[in-house]
C-alpha cells in the first residue's frame, strides 16, 4: 500500500464507546448486525468496499448480541441494518443488504 493510498478501518463499536464515536463531525455509518445472520454476512464485504471507498467518512459495526441496549436504543428490528449519522444526528436507517456503490451513492448525496 503507498503512502498516497488508505486504508479505512471499520470499527467495532462497544456501548461505552458509541457516542463518541458517533459524534465525531462528518457522516457516520453504523452497521447493526450479527454472526448468525447470512444477509449480514453478505453485507460485510460491501460494508468494507464502501468504507475503502469513502475514506473520509466513518464506518462502524455494532454487534446485536453483544451490544443489545444499542440495538433497543436504535430500534433495530432486523439485521443487518444500517443507521447514518451526521454529526452525532440521526438521519435515517434502512435494514436489508447493501451493495457498496449504492451506499456510497447515498452518502455522498447526503453529505452534499
């Protein structure tokens, strides 16, 4: 890897570390999801791809089992589940599987 190139870190998010996390400037991506689950499985890869992608925003998983007062807090219903932030601030959420493109996509539109 050169010097010019980097390599985005997807973090693993723990209760005691999310809301300074989250509340970083910029926009904020948060996976919800589980090691049982096959879509959120499927999901890593693009969740990754769209990290390496977008440097310069934030990417971030919480696991469900091991995190469950994150999930209730958010209202994740079903995994894997994607919550955006901007600011610390909620925009949305949207559960299902992702392709990295897409996501990118709808980051940078709302990133503006």
């Amino acid at each position: 890897m050169s010097e010019t190139e980097q390599k985005t870190e997807v973090t693993n998010l723990t209760t005691a570390a999310f809301d300074g996390y989250i509340g970083q400037e910029g926009l904020t991506v948060v996976d919800f999801w589980a090691s049982w689950c096959g879509p959120c499985i499927q999901m890593a890869p693009q969740f990754e791809k769209a990290a390496e992608l977008r440097p310069d925003y934030h990417f971030a998983k919480v696991n469900v089992d091991e995190e469950p007062q994150l999930a209730a807090k958010y209202q994740v219903s079903s995994i894997p589940t994607l919550a955006v932030l901007r600011d610390g601030e909620l925009l949305g959420m949207a559960p299902g599987v992702v392709k990295a493109k897409e996501l990118v996509e709808a980051l940078d539109k709302l990133a503006g």
